[in-house]
C-alpha cells in the first residue's frame, strides 16, 4: 500500500520534490523506499529510534491541519443546510 500511494503521488506531481515525513515503520525504513525517494530527487524525514519527541512539530502541524479542515467542513456543511 506505501509503494501504491508513492507512486500515484509521484504519477499525479511529478515535478514535486518534497520532504516526506513519516515513522519509523518497515517500509519506509527499507532500502526499497528510499532508493524510490532519491530517483524522484526527495528528502526523506523521520525521528530518530527512542526520540518520539523529535515527531512533535510535524504532530502538532497535523493537528491544526485537520481541526482546520474539519471545521470548514463542518462550517459549509452548516451553510449549507441552513439555506
């Protein structure tokens, strides 16, 4: 599933050269996917092994991301109800 959703990333920008930040889990810790990341010219983010607390900044972020989607969401929604 990792391999998939990397290459219809990839297939849907193919100019983009992100930073991908991920855990530490098998796949992306594997030699695999970060030879995927250095032919699509991307860097590679994670914490390092015992140091969760290195994951914080990137955790927060996506936790105001997704309070802030949902609640336009939940805003439209209402809106559009409402009408």
């Amino acid at each position: 599933m990792v391999y998939e959703t990397f290459k219809k990333a990839v297939k849907m920008n193919p100019d983009a050269h992100p930073i991908v930040h991920s855990d530490r889990g098998f796949h992306y810790t594997s030699n695999v996917f970060h030879q995927k990341l250095l032919d699509q010219r991307m860097i590679q983010s994670m914490s390092r092994v015992g140091k969760c607390i290195d994951n914080g900044p990137m955790e927060g972020f996506w936790r105001i991301f997704k309070e802030s989607v949902i609640t336009n969401i939940n805003s439209v929604a209402v809106k559009m109800w409402f009408k």
